[in-house]
C-alpha cells in the first residue's frame, strides 16, 4: 500500500472516466447504441449519479491495478494494465455477452475499451508509483 500514487489514483480514474465518455460518444456512440437498440433520439441528457458512480468505480479500479503494478514503472504498469484489461475484463465481458445474447461487436466495443482505458490506467499508475 506504500507504493500506491494518491495522484496517480487521481489521474488514473480521470483518464479511464474520460476515454470512456469519448469511446461511447464520439468513437463508438452510435455502433454501441445500435447494438443497445437504443435509437438516437432517445438519447438524454446523463444524470449526475452516473458520472459520480462511473468515477467511483474508476478509483476502485485505479486502486486496485495500482495494487498490482506497484513501483515497477511505466512500462510494466501499461503490461499489466493491457493483460489485465484483456485477460480479465474482455474474458469476463465475453461471458456475459454470451449469456446475453449480445453480438461479437458489442462485446468488442465494451472489451476494447477495457483494454485500452486500463492499460492506460496502468502506464499512468506505473509512471507516478516507479521509484
């Protein structure tokens, strides 16, 4: 727990909070809404409980992988990140896609930005906890 970054929980939860809001508006809003059956027009505004929840669950997640990378610097951070990103979260969102009923595209949208929000998580986390 020595080794945890205040700062780098910080930066890191912000990081992965605001690829999110960039991946499912700007870059994939619409795929991930279509494989939602969400149509465009039914899109409101986000209530403020889902921002404060995303940012919660954001500092658990950042807590957590710095846990696990500890001060081994950037570049072990972005590799546990990324191999934790895909090897947990893509696994585990495959299987509940599965059991969804949902299609390769969905869950490839949802893991893809697993991967790449923790293994930027991890490179953050890993470049402010390296010694």
């Amino acid at each position: 727990m020595d080794d945890l970054s205040i700062l780098g929980v910080i930066l890191a939860s912000l990081a992965f909070f605001f690829i999110g809001a960039l991946w499912y508006t700007v870059l994939f809003g619409r795929l991930w809404r279509g494989e939602m059956g969400i149509p465009d027009e039914a899109v409101g505004s986000p209530q403020p409980l889902m921002f404060v929840g995303s940012l919660l669950c954001g500092v658990a997640i950042a807590v957590t992988l710095g846990l696990l990378i500890g001060p081994d610097g950037t570049e072990h951070g972005l590799k546990v990140g990324a191999g934790t990103g895909l090897g947990i979260g893509g696994a585990v969102m495959a299987q509940n896609a599965i059991y969804e009923s949902k299609s390769p595209r969905f869950w490839a949208i949802n893991a893809a930005y697993v991967v790449v929000g923790l293994a930027v998580m991890g490179a953050i986390l890993g470049a402010l906890q390296a010694p």
